[in-house]
C-alpha cells in the first residue's frame, strides 16, 4: 500500500485539495439519492453550503472544557432542546452518533441498576449491533429475543428474557433492516413493571417520524412520553440532514443521564469530566447540526419527511411489479428491505449489477431466519422511477448472471480456518482468490463474498469481517 513520507517542506494547499479530490473519485457520490445508505442529501445546497460554513467556523473549538467555550453549550442546550421537544421531553446529550448515543444509554442503565454478577441486556434480533458493541465494551451480557414475522420484537420473548440481572430492555423505532417499529408501548410497560430501564433506538426514524405524524400519518407511540421509556437516541446526521457525526441521546430523567456522565479525579493534571465518550473532539459537527435544524425549519422537515416516505411507498409499489422480488414487512419509516423470491435471482449479484450501473444498493446477511437482502433508504432526494428501472435492469442481469458459484468445500474451509496463522498479506491473498483485490483499486465484486459469508455463521462472518478490516488497512 502506497504511504506519503512526510515532506521536509509543506506541499502547497492546491496541490494537496487536488490530489484529495482524486483520492475522492472512487468514493461513492454523497447527493443525487444514487447511494440508498451511509449519506442523507436535502437537494437543498444552500443547507449545505451553510452547515459547511458553520462546521468551520466551530472547527477548532475544543468541546473538552464548556467553561472555556461556552459556546458548546449554549450550542448543545439549543439542539437538545429541540430534539427533546419533538420527542417526549427529557434531558440529553449531544453526540458523535448513534453508536456514542447508545453506548451512553447503556453505560447509563448499567450504572444505575447495580446487579449481582453481570449485568444483561435484552435485545431484539433486529436490534443495532451499537448495542452489541457497547455491551462487549462494557461488560454486558447480550439476551437475544425474537421477532415475529413481521419482524416486530416480541413481548411475550420480551418478558420471559428478564431476570435479576437485566439493567436494559430495548425497542427500535424503527429496526433498520427492515424499516419496522417494534410495539414500544408493550415492551416499555413489561421494563416498567420490572423496575428496569427502556431504550429506544430511533437513530434512524426519531427525526423523521414525529415530522410524518405532524404531516398527518398515523405514528405509533415510541418517544419519552411513552410509560417506561426512560432513554432514547435520534441521529441528526439522518433524516436530520447534518453533515457527521452528530447524534443526541435523551433521558426522561435527570439523574439517568447523571450516570452516563464520566469524571475522573485520579491524577495532578487538569479536571477531566465528560459528557460523552470522547474527551477532545471538535464542535464542528455541533454548529453544522445546530445550523442545519434552524435553517431547515419545521416546514422545510415535514416535506422532506413526507417526500422521504412517499418515496419509501412508491419503491414497494414499483417493487410489487418487478418478478422475483417481494418487499419485507411494513416499513413505518423510510427504509424498505428487498429479499428474492426466486431461487434463481441472487439479491448478492443484483447489487453488483446495480453498482456496475451507478447506484449502492446496501447488502444484508440472512438472519433467524430473515433472508438475504438489500436494504434501501430514501431521503428527499430520491428518485424512484430511476431507481425501480436501474432496479430492474439490475434484476435481469442478475437472473441471467446466475446465483455465484460458491464451492462447498471453500465454505468448511473458512468455517475451520485458523485464523491466527494467516498474517494480513497472507489473508489478502486468500480474498484475492475469490476475486477480491484490496490492492488493485477497482471496485469489487462483492456477490461472491456475500455469498460466502452469508453460508457460514454469525461468530465466523465476524471474525472473517476483523480480517478483512486488518488487512485493507495493512
């Protein structure tokens, strides 16, 4: 992998942005509504030229010490207070993301429910794997619950899973994969009755949802004002528009939000308190989200929800006209899940022939029982009728692609691989042979890998998936 040595003298400004701008040209675009995950887009540039603008005016400032920039939290009191007025009230904390904001709501259950042995969380199948992240930083045990099959978390499994040592209970609002609100109210209610703590993960839908109830659909309840929900996480970077990381995590209570908190007196240096995970980190993404809600407005988010969802409803409709796929569930936000309804049409090759024509359309794994398929989120941006045809063709290639080709024989072998004795180069070389280049700069194609990893189970896709990370950073 090619490295740049430090230069003796600083290489001029022009010459660095140009060579960043090539650096860029195999990224996926960020406006256009051609990429249907990782990158939310208005269409309204003049938003994002001003969150821009304000994201460099609030580069520099360091959100380590409010009382040196008191700005952070003027800024912070500003956009919490906000969120916090479209979604049940409460107290909160701004955040680099979803993960952060998660991670603070489970460090706050866990510190405010001390149990005898370790602390466990109860989770959905569906659930973000933040919440699997943030229990294996933080100590927790993981309770797997199962959905039904409109991919709803189950009440029922919801209670059974409790015991002494549960400190959270969790409900999306929406799930990602598949865009479907699990019956919050229910799971809340059986937490209350237990005197345990209830998370709602709308990261995805919390900035979006109660925009499309005040435009009229009917919402289901999932926010603060919920009995039994004590904490919940809205990403602004989504359907917030704001360029990343920004994310808010709000408590229905004071004192919870106390516990997410970190303080730390065990040295002569300066006073360390913290708010969030990180301790130094720049307020830029604080202004550009503070700048993106005041110049968006309330108006300017029903539309964008609204547009967003009309959008999510027409692809479920063109879908039902394209032979061989079949939309999963009831999408109460904009995400739509696509499967295959044909053995012969592989949703793996479908989203290489996609990109070959220009458009990310995001892969995801079977699961439980969930098959393989691809996810779609729709913004204010997206335009259906390309997308269903670029849909389509894709689809035809696909079927007269075939399924890929994957040797049984190389499935066991990965699935009794060790590991340990292959060092980065050498993992490389193994990816290479099932035509992975992480040397060769061109796109991948990735049907063949998903295949693999979709046959083997979730413990092995993990590990392979380190690997995969180590080596391309090698």
């Amino acid at each position: 992998m090619p490295s740049d040595p430090l230069p003796e003298a600083g290489r001029p400004a022009a010459e660095l942005l140009a060579e960043l701008a090539r650096l860029r040209d195999a990224d996926l675009p960020v406006r256009g509504g051609q990429v249907t995950a990782y990158v939310y887009d208005t269409g309204r540039e003049a938003v994002h030229d001003l969150a821009a603008t304000a994201y460099q005016e609030m580069l520099e400032v360091n959100c380590l010490d409010p009382t040196a920039f008191p700005s952070i939290v003027a800024l912070e009191r500003r956009i919490v207070g906000a969120v916090a007025g479209k979604l049940g009230g409460g107290s909160g904390i701004f955040t680099s993301g979803g993960t952060e904001s998660i991670m603070l709501a489970v460090k706050a259950a866990r510190d405010a429910r001390p149990v005898d042995g370790t602390p466990q969380i109860v989770l959905p199948a569906t659930a973000h794997p933040a919440f699997h992240k943030a229990a294996h930083y933080l100590g927790l045990e993981v309770v797997h619950v199962p959905v039904d099959d409109a991919f709803r978390a189950d009440p029922a499994a919801t209670a059974a899973a409790l015991t002494p040592r549960t400190v959270l209970v969790v409900a999306s609002a929406p799930s990602y994969p598949q865009g479907v609100m699990d019956p919050v109210p229910e799971i809340a209610a059986i937490a209350a009755s237990a005197g345990v703590p209830c998370h709602v993960d709308a990261c995805v839908g919390g900035w979006v949802l109660p925009w499309l109830r005040d435009a009229g659909r009917d919402v289901p309840p999932f926010d603060l004002s919920v009995p039994g929900v004590t904490s919940l996480s809205c990403d602004l970077h989504k359907y917030g528009y704001s360029p990343k990381g920004a994310s808010v995590v709000l408590f229905a209570d004071e004192s919870l939000r106390r516990h997410a908190y970190f303080a730390s007196a065990e040295w002569p240096g300066y006073t360390v308190i913290n708010a969030g995970v990180q301790s130094s980190k720049s307020a830029g993404p604080l202004g550009a989200a503070w700048a993106t809600l005041m110049a968006v407005g309330a108006r300017g988010y029903r539309e964008l929800a609204e547009s967003a969802m009309s959008a999510a409803e027409r692809l479920a409709a063109g879908i039902a006209g394209i032979p061989g796929l079949r939309v999963l569930g009831e999408p109460a936000a904009p995400l739509v899940a696509v499967a295959s309804s044909d053995p012969e049409l592989d949703v793996f090759v479908v989203a290489d022939e996609a990109r070959a024509r220009g458009w990310f359309f995001q892969p995801q794994l079977s699961y439980q029982g969930i098959p393989p398929n691809l996810h779609f989120t729709l913004t204010g941006v997206s335009d259906v009728d390309a997308l269903l045809a670029a849909l389509a063709d894709a689809v035809k290639a696909a079927r007269a692609a075939g399924p890929p080709d994957v040797p049984s024989d190389l499935v066991e072998a990965l699935a009794g691989l060790d590991l340990d004795s292959l060092d980065d180069a050498g993992f490389a070389g193994l990816l290479a042979s099932v035509g992975v280049d992480l040397a060769g700069g061109a796109e991948p194609e990735m049907a063949m890998v998903n295949a693999i990893l979709d046959a083997l189970p979730p413990a092995t896709r993990e590990a392979l998936l380190i690997r995969f990370l180590s080596a391309l950073y090698a």
